[in-house]
C-alpha cells in the first residue's frame, strides 16, 4: 500500500498502473476497523460500471484482489472501495 496514511479509515492502491490488456491487475487495500461490507467497483471514465467485487465482510488490515484487466479496453478507469458508508477512489490506466 502506498505510503499515505487512511482516509476515512481505507486506503487503496493498484499494482502495476499503467496496466496491460494482458495484466492482471492486484487492488490492495486497508481497513483501519473492521468493515461489514467491502465492495470495489471499476467505473469506464463514462461512469459504466464494467467490473465489481462484493468482498463482503472483513477485518482489519491488509487486503489484496486479483483482477484480470484483460476484460477491459484500453483507457482510463476509476476504481473505488466502498466500505461501510466510506469511499475513496482512484484512477487506474490500462493500456496494450
């Protein structure tokens, strides 16, 4: 995770970004407190959603998700934690 502290008690960051159509791309992130719903949406810069994962609930901590950029079109995307009523969200970039 990238060396900023929590915002809204999460934080996040993508590995590697810039990515290729043949990346998977791995989404750390950190709970501050334990979290009853995790959800990470991937939005197109149109704001369609084009990929989602309900993480459901999880402790606090470290937590990382695999996800295969390969579904995705070259282009910019905006991808987002939600976490019991916090969010943040961040730019990720997929290129061929």
């Amino acid at each position: 995770i990238e060396e900023q502290g929590f915002v809204n008690g999460v934080k996040m960051t993508t590995y590697p970004n810039p990515a290729t159509t043949s990346d998977n791309v791995r989404i750390e992130y950190g709970l501050e407190t334990a979290k009853k719903k995790v959800e990470i949406n991937i939005y197109s810069t149109s704001g369609q959603l084009v990929y989602t994962s309900s993480e459901g609930a999880k402790a606090s901590g470290i937590h990382r998700l695999s996800v295969p950029v390969g579904l995705l079109s070259s282009g910019s995307y905006v991808y987002s934690l939600e976490a019991d009523g916090a969010r943040i969200s961040k730019c990720l970039e997929v290129i061929k």
